[in-house]
C-alpha cells in the first residue's frame, strides 16, 4: 500500500490514527456508506476525548490558580462599620507630656481595647496581595474610632511624597535625593528639607513619613546609596539623621520612620543575604545614625530585609529588642518593611507592627496566640509614637481624613507642591554640588552681554531626561534624576543640566553628533566645553559599574580638549560613589548625585557663580573598581571582615580618586585657632563608664577663626578628625583618624571671619568594649587631632592628653599640607 501525504503532515507515520487511517483502507469490501457512517462515529469519540482532555486541562488550570490565590498575601479584613462610623477625636495627648506620662496613658488606653483593636494597630491594612488598593497609602493603619484614635497614613519619602499613582504627578516636589542633601554637610539644610517635605506628606493627607533612611554605606555598589542619608560615615550620619527628625516631626508635625535597621547595605539578594558583623562594629560603626534618630525622638523604626548575624532582621531579638529598645532606650514602635517578616516569630522578637499586613503573620488568629504582655506592649508602642506626631494634636485645616474612607481627594488632586518648595529644591541642588577639581580658577564661567562666551554643550547625557507617564508604568525605572524603587517621585518638570543652561542665558552650541569629528568642529568653535555623564540607580538589585555610562565617550571628549586646548567641565550625574577615569584631562569638574527637578538650575548656578560651592563629598571616589568592597553573592554568610574599617576607611592604604570629604571652593579662607578647655571632666577620671543620658556634653573645646580671604563670598566646611590611643589590643583595631565632628560657616564676604567650636563628647573619645560590653573612654591616654578640609587633606594636627604622657607619643596624624602644629598638651582644668 502506498503512503499517502495528508495536509500538515509529512507521511503516513505522522498520520490520525482515526480518520486518516481509514482513508488507507478503501479496499476492504465495505460500502461507501457504511465507511461514511464509521468515520461520523470515530471522529465523534475523537471530539469527546479532546473535549475531556480540554475541561481536564481547565480543572487542572483552575485548581493551580486558586493555590496561588490561597497562597497569596491576603487583602484587607475591615471592622464592622469602619467607613460608617464617626471620625472621633484627636489624641487627647499633650505635645509636652514626659515619657512617664505617654506610657501611662498608652498603656490605660490598650487596658480599654479588645483584641480586634488591638490587632488593628499591629497590622496594615490597604494592600491586597501585591497591589496597593486604591485611596490608601502605602502604609496604612485604620482608626479606632470608638475610642477617637486616628488612622496612620504612610508613605515613602526618599525624594519627596512617593507618586505611586500617576494622578499625583507634578502634585508633589520631587527633590534631591538624600546624598545630594547629605553632600552639604549642613544640618540646617537637612532640617529646611525634610521640614518642606514634610509639609508636603500633612497636604497630602499623609502623617507619617517613612525616613529617614540613614544606612552607613558599606559597598559602593548599593542600588540604594542615592537613599542613605549617612553617606561613608556614622557621625556625619547621626548629625544629619537628627536634624531629618527635627525637621519632620517638629517642624512639619509628622512622625518620621528611621531605616532599613540594620546592617542593610546590598540589594543583591536582600531578603536572603546574611549580614555578619560584631557587636563592636554594630555600635561603634551602624549604629550611631539609628542612636541619634531615638535620642531625637523618632516615632517608629523600620526593619529590614536582610539577615544580622544568622536572623532575619524582623525576627532578630538581640538588634531590635537588646539594642535597640532596651541599651539605646527606644520607646516608640518598630514596623517591619514591607513583607520583610518571614514568620510570626517577629513578634516575640521585637518587631510591634507587619506592613502592609497580607502575609498573615499578624493575622488575628496569630496575635491571639501572644502572650497579652507582649501584645498590649506592641501596640502601646504604636501609640506612644502616634504620640510624637504633632499632627494628631494639631491638625491642619482640610489635610486630615481617614484612610479607607475619604482620602482619596487628597491622595489624587491636592497639590502640595509650591514657587517655594521649588525654590528650595533648587537651593538644595547647588548646596549639594561638589566642585571636585577646577584648574587655573575655570569656574565660575565669566559671561556677560558685553563679552559672551561660546559654550559647547557635548553629550546626550547634558539634556537627557526621563518621561514621567513611561517611567511610572515600571516601579524601578530611574534616571539621573530620580532613584528608581519605592522611594522614587516621578515630575514633569525635571529641569536637565542643559536646559538649566539654556535657561542661564549662555551661548549655547551643539555638535551635530556624538562622533569626535563633530565634536571637535563644535570645540573649536567654543570657549569652553561641558560635557555629562550619568548613571541610574534602583531598588531591589545594585549598580553592575561604578562607571558612569558615558565614560569612555567622557575620556575622549576631555583627552581631545587637551589636545585641542580647550578647557573642558565635565558634569557627573551619579546615584553614588563612581570611578572618574576622566578626571585627569578635564579643567573643571562637577558631581551632584540625583538631584531632582531643579537639577539644572542648581548646577548652573554653581557653573556661573551665582552660588560659590561649598558641598562636600560624604562617599569616597576610588581611584579603581576593584578597591571597593563589592556585594556579597551566594548563600554563605556576608562577613564584615573589614571590621571597624568600613565606610570611607576601606581606603585607607589605597589611593583614591577624590577622598571622603572633598570639596572645593571659588574662594580661599584661613584659619587661626583658639583652644578653650570647659571645667566638666578630665581626661584622667577614675570612673570610666559612659553615662547616656550626658554623653553629648562636650569635655573639651576647640575653637577656630575661619576668615575668607579670597576674592569670592562662601561658606567653608570644616571636619575635626580624632585618633584612638593605641595602648591596648582592642585599640589597635581602630582605624588611624575617625571623624569627630564637623562645622560649617555661614556665607562670608571677603575678609569677613567666624569662629567655629568643636565639642568632643565622652562618647568621641571612647570605644564599645567587647570584653566590657559597653562604652569605655582609656584613661590618661594621648589622642591625635586633625583638622582638615578632608579625610585625606590636613590642616592642621596636633595631640592632647596628661602632660606627663604626651612627649612620649608620637605624631599618627597625615602630614599636614600647612607647615605649623597645634599645640595640646594639658588636662583640661579642674571645675
């Protein structure tokens, strides 16, 4: 019998065992009819078997989706009549009631609840599964109406009033990111910041702001550096991270929440890495920020993904309970960050509330199972740090609802945003921009009518921008502009470096295209060149390169201004630390990381003088890639074996491109000291334990007298490095100077001084003891000082200590670049 080829198919083996092989046998004496027949009967069964694997294949599919369904996190389960029923009152709480007194009346007030209201304070609400549902925060904690306790209203914050819906764009400023403040080295800009901010989150019927983020960098790489407030260094951190609590709760009347607790320092697999440092390294090095935000009176803390030391860090009894709570004496409430829980367990940890509370480890059913101690313990912290929100005791006429029920009028239409929020983004944006290197005084670039310089705008990166509308559609898409991820507020008006350009009045002229021949026709028809390079940074996975994207496009254009002999600005636009292979060849160059809607403008005012830069670098630029300290990969544990050494002091026997603490200025300044010694303690004191609550007394003063003695107005930033004694094995540990403090000046005209005093504290001078398991400051020992304009430059140095010690100790400071001494040598007075 030949084969025969059917449509579709390529022989008689690929053939239907129905029908087609009926087709084959034409000779077996049957009637036509009767085959007919047959073949009506098999193609039948043929469609019931494909009908019932069909509805098979449908039951199974169904059965899988409602596993997942049963699996996933679940929505929001309200009380009876919560949208019905009456709003109630405020807080009947006095801003100016002590401690004593919030505890009291929290814990009189959860004597009064039942479990369901009690429940209520632990557990979020708002959220179904992964979606945020709509009119609801991205934090959210509903009223207790009967007894007249308002709902939380939460939402992210790194730059501003998070957009997580696309209404809400160009309703809400879209600041710097937190380096960019961090990079002026100013408390009062941090507190003006997070204070205008603030106002932002109360207009928008927000109360509580979930910042600030104040994690001390660790790896270069981190896609959320552009977050963190603290920059390379614990005490440039615990400054900063005070003032953000000022600025937010005092000032703005919204609670504010300290993060990622702690050791949260890589993206790379957040939810699994296991952080393992020593409780040395814990206090002396990540822990100073978080201590300032408590001792500032920060509402809530928010834990993180990682794990610390083997446990999960919502689940971690000896950071959130033993440290946190009990030695740094935090009162307020610790929040989970969202679906950072892994178990019920956190509860008994130390972790009083689960956001956004789908995942059921707080589910009703679960904190039935607490011992009621420790539930009424939970949510009386919530309530003593709904306490520290003034916007409950006072709030703002038509800035208040209640989530769940008539929010979304300011969620979606209400404008917070102003002419001066925007004119302090761009404050902010030139405050926070770092001159890095400005050869034969380039900058500030001279241009007027009379005399106009020609201005060659090189690079795409100068003018490139993000679309709001495209970028909301991904949550982790960034720019240069804005952080990608939770903490990401998306503008329409998003000024570029050259639009801000424009917007100056310089000449402006543009290659035709990036190819070197176009570029070198466009310089050598200018003055002067600007060329950008920028790098993007997102949540949930870190940068793959410390370089900026345009890099190599950056190194030909500034070599080919050298040889053409041009001066040449390069322009960085950078989500963190970055290597500047660059840097060499250029005149001029800038940094400013993420800086916002008024970006542009705020470095045009730098490149024109119209501000004199006075930033500082709060990260450290290393010279190569590979000297960073790169993310942890793999299952093994994340060891912090640099120790006491992280933060900018990986660098320290390597050289760097431009150091932590790096900055420049258009004019000079000089600097005459004072040494005034206060009569509060001695450096020979018998009782060597550190007291809490005066740990912030200064022991010893030290004055200096900055005067401007250039031709230029500025403001000069001054850092006091302190160095250990090394008289014994635990000392030794230490890294060679760690910053003690820093000042900044106000704006001074030329010729115009002011003082500045440096307070060392008994916390400055002291060290955590393993073997004591506490402060200790060594007694009758001698310390190095340094006074520098970086980590890497000094000023001036010298030592203080027992006249009887210090001839006997020798000089651990750098070379100082200025050829005299301080000379410190006694005790300070007896009272």
């Amino acid at each position: 019998m030949a084969a025969t080829t059917h449509y579709g198919r390529n022989s008689d083996t690929d053939s239907d065992p129905g029908l087609d092989q009926e087709s084959l046998s034409s000779d077996n004496g049957e009637a036509p009819q009767d085959r007919r027949s047959r073949r009506k009967g098999t193609a039948w069964r043929d469609c019931r078997r494909k009908c019932q694997c069909c509805l098979g294949s449908l039951l199974a599919l169904a059965l899988v989706v409602a596993l997942i369904l049963w699996l996933l996190p679940r929505g929001t389960a309200f009380p009876s009549m919560y949208r019905e029923a009456p709003s109630g009152k405020m807080l009947p709480l006095s801003q100016n009631a002590t401690p004593e007194e919030v505890a009291e009346w929290a814990r009189s007030l959860v004597s009064n609840m039942t479990l369901e209201e009690k429940h209520i304070l632990v557990n979020g609400a708002g959220w179904y599964a992964w979606s945020q549902q709509d009119g609801y925060y991205v934090g959210n904690i509903l009223a207790i109406t009967r007894l007249g306790i308002p709902s939380l209203r939460m939402q992210d914050a790194m730059q501003g009033f998070r957009t997580t819906d696309e209404r809400m764009i160009g309703q809400v400023t879209a600041w710097p990111c937190a380096l960019a403040v961090a990079s002026s080295w100013s408390p009062k800009a941090v507190e003006d910041w997070a204070a205008a901010l603030g106002n932002e989150f109360i207009t928008k019927g927000a109360n509580m702001v979930l910042g600030p983020s104040v994690n001390v960098h660790r790896v270069a790489l981190n896609g959320r550096n552009a977050e963190y407030l603290s920059g390379e260094d614990p005490t440039l951190g615990k400054h900063l991270a005070r003032s953000y609590v000022h600025g937010v709760q005092v000032r703005a009347g919204a609670g504010a929440v300290a993060k990622h607790f702690v050791l949260n320092q890589q993206e790379t697999h957040r939810t699994s890495v296991n952080s393992v440092a020593s409780q040395r390294v814990l206090w002396e090095l990540y822990y100073p920020p978080f201590e300032a935000a408590v001792k500032a009176g920060v509402a809530a803390f928010m834990c993180s993904y990682n794990y610390v030391n083997g446990k999960q860090a919502c689940d971690n009894e000896q950071t959130l309970t033993k440290d946190l709570k009990e030695t740094m004496g935090f009162r307020g409430f610790v929040m989970s960050d969202w679906w950072a829980l892994k178990d019920s367990s956190g509860a008994m940890a130390g972790t009083d509330q689960d956001q956004p509370g789908t995942d059921g480890y707080f589910s009703p059913e679960a904190v039935a199972e607490l011992p009621q101690s420790r539930l009424d313990d939970m949510a009386s912290r919530v309530l003593t740090g709904m306490a520290k929100i003034p916007a409950f005791a006072q709030p703002k006429a038509n800035t208040t609802c209640r989530v769940g029920s008539n929010c979304e009028e300011l969620l979606y239409t209400k404008n917070a945003t102003s002419d001066a929020h925007r004119a302090l983004a761009r404050k902010l944006a030139a405050e926070g921009t770092v001159l890095l290197k400005n050869e034969g005084g380039l900058l500030p670039l001279a241009s007027s009518e009379e005399a106009p310089l020609r201005v060659a705008v090189v690079g795409k990166a100068c003018g490139e921008k993000g679309d709001p509308w495209s970028m909301n559609r991904v949550w982790t898409r960034s720019d240069y502009y804005s952080v990608g991820g939770s903490g990401r507020v998306l503008s329409p008006f998003v000024v570029s470096v050259q639009q801000g350009l424009t917007d100056s009045g310089l000449h402006l002229i543009f290659p035709k295209s990036e190819e070197m021949k176009d570029v070198r026709s466009t310089m050598l028809e200018a003055d002067v060149a600007v060329v950008c390079g920028g790098a993007t940074t997102a949540e949930a996975s870190d940068r793959t390169s410390l370089s900026l994207e345009q890099e190599a496009f950056m190194v030909a254009v500034t070599a080919l201004a050298k040889t053409l002999e041009r001066p040449v600005i390069t322009i960085a636009l950078a989500p963190g630390a970055i290597v500047a292979p660059w840097r060499h060849n250029a005149t001029a160059a800038l940094v400013l990381f993420l800086g916002g809607q008024e970006a542009g403008h705020g470095v045009a005012d730098i490149v024109l003088g119209r501000v004199n830069p006075s930033a500082r670098l709060p990260v450290t630029f290393p010279a190569k890639a590979s000297d960073a300290i790169a993310p942890c990969e793999g299952s093994a544990p994340c060891e912090y074996r640099e120790g006491l050494k992280g933060g900018w002091h990986i660098y320290e026997d390597v050289p760097v491109a431009f150091p932590f603490g790096h900055g420049l200025s258009y004019t000079d300044f000089q600097y005459s000291v004072v040494l005034d010694w206060t009569p509060t303690g001695s450096l020979n004191e018998d009782n060597d334990s550190i007291n809490d609550d005066n740990d912030e007394d200064a022991i010893w003063n030290f004055s200096v007298l900055v005067r401007n003695s250039g031709t230029h107005a500025g403001a000069d930033i001054l850092q006091l490095y302190l160095g250990m004694p090394r008289s014994n094995k635990e000392l030794e540990e230490e890294p060679r100077l760690r910053l003690a403090a820093f000042a900044k000046t106000a704006i001074l005209e030329p010729g115009q001084g002011e003082t500045l005093t440096f307070g060392l504290t008994s916390r400055d001078m002291s060290y955590w003891s393993p073997s004591m398991g506490r402060w200790h400051r060594p007694r009758g020992r001698v310390f190095t000082v340094m006074l520098g304009a970086s980590s890497h430059k000094c000023l001036m140095a010298g030592r203080f200590g027992p006249a009887s010690a210090i001839g006997k100790v020798p000089m651990t400071a750098p070379t100082c670049s200025e050829p005299w001494m301080l000379n410190l040598y006694a005790d300070p007075p007896a009272a």
